[in-house]
C-alpha cells in the first residue's frame, strides 16, 4: 500500500508540475506582473520559469522560448552519466585520460577547445593524465569545465544523451551536440533549451524522478556546490541553499535552480536571456527578478 501511495503522489505532482500558468493562483498572477515590469523596456530577451515545487508556474513568462542553452545543458550529460551508473556501463571511480582533440559529430573533421573560453584551467594541466569520472562530472557542474564535459559527452555518446532527455520525457530540451563542435553548428546543431523545459526537469530532479531517488540527490549535491553565484543567489538571503547550474556565452546569461527556505519547501527558478547587448545590466536585472521570486514566495500573503 505505501508504494502503491507514493506512485499516486507522484503522479498527481507530476500532472501539477504539468499545469499552465492559466492554473496559478491569484497572487502568482501579480508576481508575473511584477516580472513582467521588471523586465519590461530592457535590451535584451528574457524567459522566466518560476514555481513552488510540485507546484505549476507562477511564472511563465516566454518560458517556451528555445534559447542558446550555453552551460546549462550539462546538466544533461550528468544526468545521462547518472543513468550510465545505474546500467553498469560507467561507474564513478572509471578514469578516462585528459585530451583536448575531438571528433566532430558531422563529417570526419576533429576541434579542440580553446583554453581561453573555458573555465577550469586545471584540468588542461591534466591533459595525458587519467581523471575519474566522478571528478570531471563535478568540475564540469561546479566549475562549469567545457573540457570536462566533451571527455563525459565523447564517453558517454551524443546519442544516448539524447535519448536520456527522451526517454525523461524533458520537452522543451534539444541536446545537439559537444561543446565548440563548430561544424555541427553551422548544420544548424545547436544546444538549445526553454525555461520550461529546465523547469520540468528539476521539478523532476527535486522529486526524485531523474533516474532514482538517489542518484537525483547525488546530482542535487554537487548542483549545490556550484563556484559561479552572480545572478540567482545574489537575490537571496545570505546564506539561503541553491542548487543551480548557469551558462553564458555572448549575450547569455542564464541560471537554473533548485531553492531551499528555512521553513522546508523548496521552488524552483529558472533564468534564460538572449541577445543582451550589456551582459552585467542583464544580470542585474536577474538579480532583481530572483528576490522578486524569492519574497513573493517566502511571504504569498502580501501578493494578491
């Protein structure tokens, strides 16, 4: 009887998790007014998802835009590496050896990542030397490693990553291809994403539904010990838990999270912009969206 319990509140937070913003409640609406204000004359495109967990959006606002998903979409190759772990074919503790030479996922040309553009300068001084998998999926989350996640994403296979988003039923999430793989760019093989999309899927992870209870607290985890902080935290208390992974590349500034209150819940945001033409105004105004979010949802009784 409990299993058969615990399916059926799961199902029911899905289909809520599933709602449109048509469903919110009346102080939700105000808080997507407040957004929307807030975003409004800006340069630049914004896409807002924000939601209580379990709970449908409050805020939807562009949220099925598709934009440049820029570092975000590792959180895509985590959870293909997570999916490999419960199968056998990865393990944790496996090494794969350093290398900075990739095969393109169209024709037979080969790239290598440009050390500048990236993150981590470590593990380039590791080139030839093995690395557990373990240690390249957390520098690839928390320091946002590029090499770090093509050496996961050539491990693991652009396909199966696909077919983990797939299989997840993650809409609102295109995985295309490794990071810098120009030649797949130009055939129009792009990582994209919308704010939905991310939302979704870490209502799912909060929930326990990307691949197992444990494996989605173990990616939460290493989510919460992310080094990049400089548009949805500052908007929170000092202190206050997030778990979340950004992305940027020219233009873009993006953030996804998992947020935790002191009182126990948790809701989820998730910040995509586009063609910003000054990226620190951009993320000043995420920071202003994220305390928006944060005291409309610690305190629902002054909206509405």
């Amino acid at each position: 009887m409990f299993r058969v319990g615990a399916v059926l509140r799961r199902g029911v937070a899905t289909l809520m998790i599933m709602g449109t913003c048509v469903m919110t409640q009346a102080h939700g609406a105000t808080l997507s007014d407040d957004i929307a204000k807030t975003i409004q004359g800006q340069p630049g495109h914004f896409a807002v998802y924000a939601a209580m967990s379990g709970q449908p959006p409050q805020v939807c606002l562009n949220c099925d835009d598709f934009i440049d998903a820029a570092s975000t979409m590792k959180l895509f190759v985590m959870d293909a590496a997570y999916d490999s772990f419960t199968k056998g074919t990865l393990h944790p503790q496996d090494m794969i050896v350093v290398h900075n030479r990739f095969h393109s996922l169209v024709g037979t040309g080969s790239f290598a990542l440009d050390q500048k553009e990236d993150s981590y300068d470590p593990l380039y001084a590791a080139i030839g030397r093995p690395v557990a998998v373990s240690e390249l999926l957390r520098v690839m989350i928390q320091y946002s490693s590029n090499l770090a996640t093509n050496l996961m994403i050539e491990r693991i296979g652009v396909p199966y990553v696909r077919a983990i988003v797939a299989a997840q039923h993650l809409d609102g999430i295109r995985f295309g291809r490794m990071i810098e793989d120009y030649d797949a760019n130009s055939q129009g093989i792009h990582n994209q994403v919308s704010a939905r999309g991310l939302g979704l899927f870490l209502q799912k992870l909060d929930h326990g539904d990307i691949v197992g209870p444990a494996q989605s607290q173990a990616m939460i985890d290493i989510m919460k010990g992310q080094k990049f902080n400089d548009m949805i935290p500052p908007g929170l208390p000092p202190g206050t838990p997030v778990a979340h992974k950004t992305g940027w590349v020219d233009g873009v500034r993006n953030d996804a999270g998992i947020v935790f209150l002191p009182d126990g819940r948790h809701y989820i945001l998730v910040m995509l912009t586009k063609s910003l033409p000054d990226e620190a105004a951009g993320i000043r105004v995420l920071n202003t969206i994220s305390r928006q979010v944060h005291d409309s949802f610690v305190h629902p009784s002054r909206n509405g």
